[in-house]
C-alpha cells in the first residue's frame, strides 16, 4: 500500500441559511451572527463558563466529529479583544476546559480501542488574526474552539492520495520555514522545556503509516497515555508546549519585522529565549534572509503570518500511544492535514442522513458523561432533547 496523505469526500447536510449579499460563507458561518444558529441546530451542552459543546454541521468525519468553543461573544463584542488561544483563558475557565477534553477524549478511546482500525485525534485551532487582512474570512469569529474527530482506517486506506502541492499540506518537510532553516535552533529550544510527563518522540516514529504524517514536527509521547489526561500536570505541560512555541514564533517574527529587535513583550521563557534565540547565530541570520525577502517580494511578505499561528493536536499512533504534537505554521493549514487527512466536503443531505442516527447516538452519550461530570447542561434541538 501507497504511503502518503489521503483525501476523503465527507457528505454533509446543506445549512438552510441565506449569507447576507456582501459577505462570504465563510465570513457568515464563522460570524457571531451566526451563533444562534450553531447553538439551537447544532448546540449539545452549555456551561455557566460559556463553553458550548455542538455538532460540527460542517464536520470533518461522519464517525465522530465535534467542538467545544468559549463562547464570549456576548460579553466581549469586539472580536479582536477575545481569547483564542488556551493560554489566553481565565484559569477557572481553563480548569473546566481541560475536564471536558479529557472526559471526549477518553470517550472516543473507549468507542475506538483498537489503533489499527481508527485514527483519534483531538486539537486547537488558533484563530489569532494572523492572515493577510485582504483575504476572506478575516475578521471571522475569533474565540477558542477545538476538534474531537475520529476516522475509519479502511476509508483512509481506500481513499485516493492527496495532492502532495495542496496549499494545505504544508507545515513539514520542505515546505515549512522552520524545518527549511532552524530545524535544530527550534528543536533545541523545546529541549529545554521542562517537561515529565511529555517525553520527546524519535523522529518518525509518531507518523502514522498510511500517510506518513505528521512531517517535520516536534512530538512528545504522553507517558501513562489517557490515564495522564486526567493528571493536571499534563495539561501544564500541554500549556507549556504552546507556550515555548509562541515565544519562539514571536522572537523569530519580530526580528524578521525589526532588525536586532528586543524580547517580545510578556514573553513566557525570557532566560531561554534570550540564551537559545537571540544570540543564535543560524536563528538570526535566517531572520535576515526573510526579511529581505520581505523587501523585494510583496506576495511572498503579503502571506506571511506575523503573530503565532498554529495548531496543537493530542492523536494516537498505530502503537496505540497517545502523541501531542504542534505545527509551526508559517504558512497555514487544516487540522486533520498535519496528519495528512485532506477533507473535501460535499453536500449530500441523503448519504449525511444514513450516518447520522449513529453519529448523534455517539454524541449524547459524550454529552451525558460531561452532565454527570457537572461539566454542564444538555441543550434541547429540533434533532434531539436536553436530557
């Protein structure tokens, strides 16, 4: 069997709303205005904190797909001033946040026990301004929201492969800036994070061997496996990985934006940074190649994301071990594709409706575990009750 990154056609229902004249689809459905929508379709669970637990209606897998987002759209109207980054929430906020993920994702190991035959994967999105401000969808909802989704093995397997050149499939190998040039430099500097329960991988020993993903990225092993989701270290070191990588994405950028520029402003790791980064010899010469590239090539400085932009996953790999891993992601992608799962949605409302008695089934149940856990609510929709 081929190795390489697998595209799948995904069916979904067609969402019976008209996009206001003016204004992209993507620009509707990832608005505020659009919220009600996500919560009286789509909506499964809500907590005093304004995490809400929905339905992907646009979803990734017909197997199991959803998302919890911090909903702060009613108490925070400018969208440039809300959290969207876990380290960016209030810590009691944080603390139900964290339950939540480790009560789906111990579920979805439960449902799926057997490596071979499911890929599991849970992860956050940044949604930081970050892309070029002329392009569609900006600004778009911009509040924290993260992915629980699982895929048939067999589907993969028996889908076509990817287009390896697809824009989407580009945080690894040659086509990423940190692996092109600071691959060490960055390496070095994760090295030195204190971590115990994140135990780095060997390289290329956390792909998964269907597609031969992810490439090019750090990767821990969560030692102890689902049983560590439930210890709160591990969501401090979870934190201190996005952590290292904002203060490594920030200290690049800003000296690519601004020769010999001082440390960012509330850094989180100044002595290393300042130790490992900013008297770094390769770290620094790169930074100058892209600047003056920035200079003389417009479109090459037009798409670049100049505040951190990633996405951080937590995925089991064909030994059964549970792996975090981040995208340095200079350029962007879609979060099944740092694991090489291209997704092409189609609208398909009668293929959508066969799996969708089971996709619900498997849904309340997640939802009922997070209402005994007092993690919140159920919510009531034309397609299911509250409780």
């Amino acid at each position: 069997m081929n190795t390489g990154p697998r595209e799948i056609v995904t069916p979904f229902r067609p969402i019976p709303l008209d996009v206001p004249e003016g204004m992209k689809p993507n620009e509707f459905f990832n608005s505020t205005e659009n919220l009600n929508d996500l919560v009286h379709n789509n909506g499964l669970l809500l907590n005093p904190e304004g995490l809400l637990l929905y339905r992907k209606a646009l979803g990734h897998s017909n197997l199991f797909d959803c998302s919890i987002i911090y909903n702060t759209s009613q108490k925070i109207l400018d969208p440039l001033g809300r959290p969207v980054r876990r380290t960016q929430v209030p810590e009691d906020v944080k603390n139900i946040w964290n339950r939540m993920n480790q009560i789906i994702i111990a579920t979805m190991l439960e449902m799926y026990p057997d490596p071979a035959a499911h890929l599991v994967l849970a992860g956050e999105a940044s949604l930081d301004a970050t892309w070029p401000l002329t392009s569609p969808g900006v600004p778009s909802i911009r509040m924290l929201h993260n992915h629980f989704i699982v895929f048939d093995k067999a589907e993969l397997a028996a889908a076509p492969l990817a287009d390896t050149n697809n824009p989407n499939l580009t945080d690894g190998g040659q086509h990423s800036l940190f692996q092109a040039h600071l691959r060490e430099v960055y390496r070095a500097f994760f090295a030195e994070l204190d971590l115990k329960i994140l135990k780095p991988c060997i390289p290329g020993e956390c792909r998964i061997g269907l597609t031969g993903y992810p490439q090019g990225l750090p990767s821990w092993e969560i030692q102890g496996g689902a049983a560590a989701l439930a210890e709160v270290q591990f969501w401090k070191e979870y934190d201190t990985i996005l952590k290292g990588f904002i203060d490594f994405y920030r200290s690049f950028f800003g000296q690519v934006s601004t020769r010999n520029s001082p440390l960012p402003r509330d850094i989180n790791f100044p002595a290393l940074v300042e130790a490992r980064l900013q008297f770094n010899n390769d770290f620094l010469t790169t930074a100058k190649m892209v600047r003056e590239r920035c200079i003389k090539d417009a479109k090459y400085a037009n798409a670049i994301r100049w505040q951190p932009a990633f996405k951080q996953l937590i995925y089991r790999n064909d030994q059964g071990k549970l792996i975090v891993t981040i995208s340095q992601n200079s350029i962007g992608n879609a979060i099944t594709e740092l694991l090489g799962v291209v997704v092409n949605r189609r609208p398909d409302a009668e293929a959508y409706g066969a799996a969708e008695p089971a996709l619900i089934a498997r849904l309340l149940e997640v939802r009922q575990r997070l209402v005994d856990a007092d993690l919140g609510q159920g919510i009531a929709t034309a397609h299911w009750p509250a409780a």
